[in-house]
C-alpha cells in the first residue's frame, strides 16, 4: 500500500506542476536537399543500443542503415524517450521516420508494413502466487511499457479496479529487474523482450497475456513524396523476400528461449561464486588473443561449467574441453592446468574465425566458429556446403543452424565429405553461449571502455542523455 500511494503522489506531483513552455520546432528538411535521413528511435534492446563491443546495435538501428544505405544517404538517429511522443513529433516534422511503432491509423502519417509484433504479457515475481487475470492483481503495483499504456487504458475500461503507472523511460529489461527485485508487483511488457530478459532475472515469470499481439511499423508524415512512400515499402518487402529480416529477427530473439529457469540461476549463482576466481585468466586470454574475456567465459561455462578438471566420455578434458589432438597442436602440456586450458581454447577459436571467409561479418563469424568448435571445421563446412543446396545462406548462423542438424540424416550425410555428424548438440551449443554471453555482457565489465566508433554516415542525437549502453555500470553515450 505504501508503494502504491509513493506511485500516486508522485503522479499528482508531476500533473500539478506547471509544464514548462514547449521549445519552438524546426521542421527537419526535405530529405532530397540534406541527403540526411533523420530518424526517431527508442533506447531499448529490441531497437537501439551500443552492443557489448561498443557498436551501435538493435533490430531497429540495423534495418534503418540499410535502408539508409540502399538509398545512399547519410543517418541520423534521434533518440525518443517515449514511443508514445513519436508520432506527434512526426506530424511536426522533428524527423523523416519514427521506427518501432504500433501499427496504427494516425491522420497524418503513413505506416509500413508490419515487420515484427509485440504482445503484452504480464510478469510476477515466482516467489508470488502467480495471478491468473487481471482481477488477480489487487492493489498490487502495476508498471506499463509505455507503448502499451493505451491497450491497458481500453482495458480498465472493462476493470474498473485495475490501476496502474506508465513506464515512460525504462524498457523491458528494467521493468522485470523492477519487478525481480520487489519495487513493484507486476509489470507489462512485450514478450519477446521478456524471453530475453528472463534469461538474467530467473526470478520472474511471464502471468498471462494481456492482449493479442500488435504489428510494429514505421511510419512517417503523409505529406512525404510518392517516392519516398514506395522505397519504404519496396525495402521491407525485398528484405522479406530475401530473408535478411527473418535473420536479422534471429540476431536479436532467435536464441532467447533456450535457457531454463534452473539454468539461468545456476549460471547466475556460478557467476558469483566461482567466475571470480578464474576472471583474471580469462582476461589475460582477451588480452592475447582479442576475444572479449566475457564470450571466452561463456563458452568455458557451456563446455565445463568452470570446473578446471571436468572429463567428458568422449575424452575431452579442462576448462575448455580439449580434445588430446587439439591441445598438442595448440602447446597445451596440461589440459587440467585451468590457465593453459583457457589460453589454448581461446587461441583455438580465434584459429576457426580465421579459417572463415573473410566475407562473413559479426557476429556471424564468431557464432559459426563456435559451431566449428563444438563439431569440428569439417562438420560446419559440410553444413555450409548444404545449406548452400538448399538454398540458404552458407555465411549466416540464422540459416545454418536450420542445416546443421540434417547432418545426422542419411540422406544428407551421405552425400558430403565428412558424412554424420550431432548436429543438433552443436545448435544448442552455440545457442546456450549466446545465452550465457549475453547474462555475462549485462552483468560484468569489458575489460576495456568501448565506444562506438566513428562513421560519416551514421550519427546519434541523444538531448536526454538517455544511457544506451547495456554493459553493466556503463553510462551514457551520448
């Protein structure tokens, strides 16, 4: 009750207050004289944010620049605190497109096609009984994504006692950690970015759904150009067509679900418990060899669960599974030494990235080398060979990790130099690192401070000083 009553003062507080004079808007040029496109985008992992090798990143932030790019004009992104404010900054012309929107009818603006969906799920704290509806919640506090606010406003309609608080700045991995940590009871959010946040906060769970799910589109001003109205379109559907949007949609979501809850608290636990004693190690391996510490580790928990004298049945041993063939070639004299196990296995991973094709960008590289790791190169050519018959792309884990399981299939099998693999255990692999990595990124320092590095073509306005980092105690890039 009394956080209830903190929530609504506070509301009372910032209605009573007299809100400032709005600052004059300058409309944003036509884009054909600037060759600038400008562009409204909200901080959040499922959008926009500075990765874990200090790269700008999000689903969002990779289909604008290529769309930026198919059109040969320069970007620039202008960080929006509230998805809500987007579309009126639109129809003041503050900038040429607002990306991550609910697919609405809006007068003024014209929307894309739908190129994701967002449902609404409510998520409780496990230690809690969970609520089976809405009028479970009682006078429980309920924080809304801001982007859902008006479907939860439709919906007190129907339930006259739901109350609760717009989230206005705070994305869906800080509602859950909300929620985990017991500021608040429950907390609305999309599911997809819960399946991902579940991963580091075990202590949460999703309720129910609150609504059907909702297309998210950009959209932009009515009066733009007929052109501009049709590149728009054009670009979403070829990058449908040619499955860069299915895989680009994997890089962010297509490992989410593959932790279990008794998983994640495992990993979390060792984390604190055991990783401290072997952090240094895998530094020292970073600084050698130029893999981020972080994805050594994740990948040294997946094969050994940080124990330094772990044995496999199939005679692989030490912190980074080595088989006796590979340690010999890599100058490992003690498998079971946990500082050799760890400096051999990163110099073996940076070996397979270096046997990929140059032409592979990350984090493809890294996750293909990964899958080579756990199948040996051989194996992954063969499924790179595969995929290429079936008509997908050789140089993308997205795809791959749709072939790589055939491997155990005769009929596949047998018509490739290697013949049968496990290909399946070699998805999960990769799959599972990913996961750990991604817990390790959200919870442990880089070794060094990264930024994003300069580029002509690309540029961020941030007035807010909204922090876009997801590194742990990083602040904000402005």
């Amino acid at each position: 009750m009394l956080r209830r009553l903190c929530y609504l003062a506070i509301g009372l507080l910032v209605a009573c207050t007299e809100a400032p004079p709005e600052p004059a808007v300058t409309p944003v040029a036509p884009l054909s004289k600037t060759g600038e496109l400008v562009v409204l985008i909200r901080n959040g992992a499922s959008s926009f944010y500075v990765d874990a090798e200090g790269k700008y990143a999000g689903l969002d932030y990779d289909l604008v620049t290529r769309f930026a790019d198919s059109l040969g004009v320069k970007v620039r992104f202008v960080v929006a605190p509230r998805v809500l404010e987007m579309p009126e900054r639109l129809l003041q012309h503050e900038a040429h497109i607002g990306v991550g929107l609910l697919q609405d009818t809006v007068p003024g603006l014209n929307f894309s096609a739908s190129y994701l969906t967002h449902q609404p799920v409510l998520v409780y704290r496990t230690a809690d009984r969970r609520p089976k509806g809405l009028a479970d919640l009682g006078e429980g506090v309920v924080m809304v994504a801001s982007v859902f606010a008006p479907t939860l406003r439709d919906l007190a309609k129907q339930e006259p006692k739901l109350q609760f608080s717009e989230a206005q700045h705070q994305d869906t991995e800080e509602l859950i950690d909300k929620v985990e940590s017991g500021l608040i009871d429950y907390a609305v959010v999309d599911a997809q970015g819960a399946e991902v946040a579940l991963n580091f906060h075990p202590g949460v769970a999703v309720a129910f759904p609150i609504a059907h799910t909702l297309p998210i589109a950009w959209a932009w001003p009515d009066t733009a150009s007929k052109e501009f109205n049709e590149q728009v379109q054009a670009f979403f559907s070829r990058i449908r067509k040619d499955g860069t949007l299915a895989r680009l949609v994997d890089r962010y979501y297509g490992h989410a679900n593959r932790l279990q809850p008794i998983d994640a608290t495992t990993f979390l636990s060792r984390r604190i418990a055991v990783l401290p004693k072997y952090r240094n190690l895998f530094i020292e391996a970073e600084g050698r060899y130029g893999i981020d510490w972080r994805m050594l580790a994740a990948l040294s928990y997946q094969e050994s669960h940080w124990e330094p004298y772990a044995t496999s049945a199939y005679g692989v041993r030490g912190m980074m599974m080595l088989t006796t063939d590979t340690a010999d070639k890599l100058g490992v004299s003690d498998r079971l030494d946990a500082r050799q196990s760890i400096m051999g296995g990163a110099k073996y991973l940076l070996m397979l990235k270096d046997t990929i094709p140059a032409r592979i960008p990350e984090p493809d590289r890294t996750w293909i080398a990964m899958g080579a790791y756990n199948i040996g190169t051989a194996h992954m050519e063969d499924a790179r060979v595969l995929a290429q018959r079936l008509g997908k792309n050789p140089d993308s884990w997205s795809d791959l990790k749709s072939v790589v399981p055939l491997l155990r299939n005769y009929e596949h099998f047998s018509t490739l130099k290697f013949g049968f693999a496990r290909g399946g255990e070699t998805v999960i692999f990769v799959e599972n690192v990913r996961s750990y990595y991604d817990i390790l990124v959200r919870f442990e320092q880089p070794e060094r401070p990264m930024f994003p590095p300069f580029d002509e073509q690309v540029s961020v306005e941030n007035p807010e000083g909204v922090r876009l980092r997801i590194d742990a105690g990083s602040k904000a890039v402005n």
